[in-house]
C-alpha cells in the first residue's frame, strides 16, 4: 500500500480567506521577526530579504517581503519535486 497525500478541500470562499489572511499574516511576522534580529546592514536598512512558505513540493505557499522575485528562487532551494520527506536521517547513538 502507497499513502497518498491529499490536500484537505475548503468548502467556501470564506474559509478559503480566513486560511489565507492567516497565511499572509504568518509570513509578515517571520518578516518583522527576521528584520528585526538581523545584524546585517542588508537586511535592516536596504530590507533585501523575503520570507516564503512552500509546499511540500516545493510549490509556493505564500511569499511576503520586499523582494518579490527572491520567491521564484525560493522553490529551487529545497529538494526537487516528489522528494518531500525523503530525506536522510541521521541516527547518533547515545553515550551511556
């Protein structure tokens, strides 16, 4: 038997905005969160940075920020498609 993975179905168009609107609202605050810990001048002051949030094959999900065209790059950064959750685990042995 293979599981296969089904997106869950969003029965309405409001339900549809809320999941959206709370999305967004997730990736404005890794955002602000990466703004305002940064150290480097490229991030605080020109604000070169974005925040995507991708599918598990790596589609993109939500993409916030103030460099759009980083979330086209973002997609080719994780494991190619089909490859989610297939990734080595590395197993360390405890030390008695």
């Amino acid at each position: 038997m293979s599981a296969q993975r089904t997106a869950p179905a969003v029965h309405d168009p409001v339900s549809l905005e809320v999941l959206r609107n709370r999305l967004e609202s997730i990736g404005e605050a890794a955002g602000a969160a990466l703004e305002r810990t940064a150290i480097s001048p490229v991030v605080v002051e020109s604000k070169d940075y974005s925040v995507t949030l991708l599918d598990a094959d790596g589609r993109l999900v939500i993409g916030t920020g103030q460099v759009q065209f980083h979330y086209g790059a973002a997609s080719h950064a994780g494991p190619p498609p089909g490859h989610a959750g297939r990734r080595r685990r590395v197993h360390r042995q405890r030390s008695p």
